[in-house]
C-alpha cells in the first residue's frame, strides 16, 4: 500500500516565486511589455522576454493575450486611456469639452513613449481605430445623450480621427507644423459645432400634413 501523498502538479501558468493565489494582474503584465516595447521595439520583444520580466509562464500571456499582437494591442489601448481619461475630458465644463478634446489627443501624441509605440505602423493604427471607435465615440453617445447624439459623436470623432490622421500618422505639412495651441485654435469651433445639438427639421410635420385628407 502507497502511503505517500500524491504529489499536486504545479499550474501551468503560475508565477514562480511568487505565493499561490497572488499571480501577476494584467496590468502588472502589460506594464512590463510596454517598458520591453520602448526598450527593444516590437520586433524585439518576445513573449518569452515579457514572461521573464513578470515572473510567469509564457502560456499564461497567451491565454490572457492571445498573441504578441494582442499584448502590443493592449499596450496601446492602456497608453490610450491614461492619456485620453474619458471620465476627466468629460467631467468639466460642458463649455470647454472641445478645448480638453483636442488637448488630449494632442498630449497623447506629443507624448515621446507614445510617439515611439506607434512606429509600429499598421498594428497601431489598427488600435487607435479601435479606440476611437469602440472607446471614445461610445462613451461621448453615452454622454451627449439624445436623438442625434450618434450623429454629433459621430462628427467628434471624424474630427479627431483627422487630427490624428493627418497631424501624427500620415502626416501633412500644413497641419503638422501647427503647434497644439494652434491646433486647439483652430480645430475648437468645429469640434463646437459638432456637438451643439441639431435643430429639428419640420421634415416630420410636412410629412404629416401631406398626409392628412385634404378638405373641399
């Protein structure tokens, strides 16, 4: 009869030196792949590497982030919302959203670590869409409320998309000389008039009255 106790497998995945039921958070993880990023550069930086840094298993990065990309994906989306903190641009005065709107995205990529993150071309641009997307115009609906706060989210976010697009990622002269004041001076009354609500048209009430049976 075998007496000895059986012997438990150890996770795979678990941190090494590390107690049992305190594992690295995500945020521990996606720390120590950013410092590698701006360290090493995409290409440089391996999973293995990252996995080293926090003490764990490799496979533990792979199941929480899939793959290189989608760790490097979530360095940027982290990077994303330290610096444009929704809950701060929207939290002030309604009259100078537009003012901390652009100040955000400007700080963002004015930003030396941000700026060197995203020399990773397509796989940062595909993030930033993503944020813009499912991030910012989300939380600005949310916040706009109304029937037409889609459409002035909307018109927000293709502003801003345009900033970036034509100032940082594929930039043009013009707007890429302009300082972040000059940016803000002259980006301001558009982004003003994107999120003033819209008028209602009395397209509704002609339709009725087209409608409605006519008399004699």
């Amino acid at each position: 009869m075998n007496n000895s106790a059986p012997v438990t497998a150890r996770p795979r995945g678990r941190p090494r030196g590390r107690p049992r039921g305190n594992p690295p958070t995500r945020e521990s993880i996606v720390s120590a792949a950013r410092a590698l990023f701006l360290e090493r550069g995409y290409r440089g930086t391996t999973l293995r590497a990252v996995a080293g840094a926090v003490g764990v298993d490799p496979a533990l990065i792979a199941y929480h982030f899939g793959s290189k990309k989608g760790l490097f994906a979530d360095v940027m989306q982290f990077q994303c919302a330290n610096a444009l903190a929704m809950d701060d641009v929207l939290g002030g005065d309604p009259a100078t959203l537009p003012d901390r709107l652009i100040d955000a995205v400007t700080n963002l990529w004015e930003d030396a670590d941000f700026v060197q993150l995203t020399t990773r071309g397509e796989e940062a641009a595909e993030v930033i869409r993503e944020y813009l997307e499912r991030e910012l115009l989300t939380r600005l609906v949310e916040f706009l409320g109304g029937r037409d706060a889609t459409a002035r989210a909307t018109a927000v976010v293709t502003i801003l998309g345009g900033l970036i697009y034509t100032r940082y990622l594929n930039p043009l002269p013009t707007p890429a000389a302009l300082t972040p004041s000059e940016t803000r001076h002259i980006l301001t009354p558009a982004l003003r008039a994107a999120l003033t609500p819209r008028p209602r048209t009395g397209a509704t009430t002609g339709a009725g009255r087209r409608g409605s049976p006519t008399s004699g």
